[in-house]
C-alpha cells in the first residue's frame, strides 16, 4: 500500500520525471503526465516514443524505475494513448481495489 495520497504524489512524480525527460529528449521523444490515481502514474509517451518498439522499455525501465527509486516500490506507470484519456478512471480503479 502506497502511504500517499494522490494530491501529494502528483508533485514529487512531476519532480522525478524531469530526470528522464532528458534521457526521452535525446530520442527525439517525450512525455507529458496525465495523472496520479490509486497508485498509478498516467502519462502519455510523445514524439519518437509513440509506436517506438522500445518504449515499453522505456517506460517499465527508465520512467517506473525512476519513480520507484524516487518515491515508493509499488508506484506503477502506465502509457496512455492519445485519444484514449477517458480510460483512466476505469484503468486506475479496474483491479478491485
């Protein structure tokens, strides 16, 4: 269990992600966060990274691990595609909890 709320991890995982902006920059890449709920850390990979074959290990490797040295172990990340935004809430909430 994550010992945060979301409002108080939404601007320590802002903090943490400028660290990889850069390693994403230099790919010609980016990455814009959407949200924090339940855990989760919503962003939306941009640029070079959308359909890159190496950017799911771009997100578990460098922006989860990033995050999870950061803040907490458990933090998960994940990708949300343009024009799919209206998913977040079903995802953030879709394991039971």
């Amino acid at each position: 269990m994550i010992p945060f709320t979301d409002e108080e991890l939404l601007p320590v995982v802002e903090q943490s992600l400028e660290k990889v902006r850069p390693m994403l920059a230099l790919d010609g890449g980016g990455m814009k966060l959407l949200a924090v709920k339940g855990g989760k850390v919503f962003v939306q990979l941009q640029g070079a990274c959308v359909g890159c074959s190496a950017s799911n290990q771009t997100l578990k490797y460098g922006i989860e691990r990033q995050l999870r040295m950061d803040i907490h172990p458990e933090l998960e990340v994940i990708n949300i595609a343009e024009g799919m935004e209206d998913m977040i809430d079903k995802i953030a909430g879709g394991d039971g909890e």
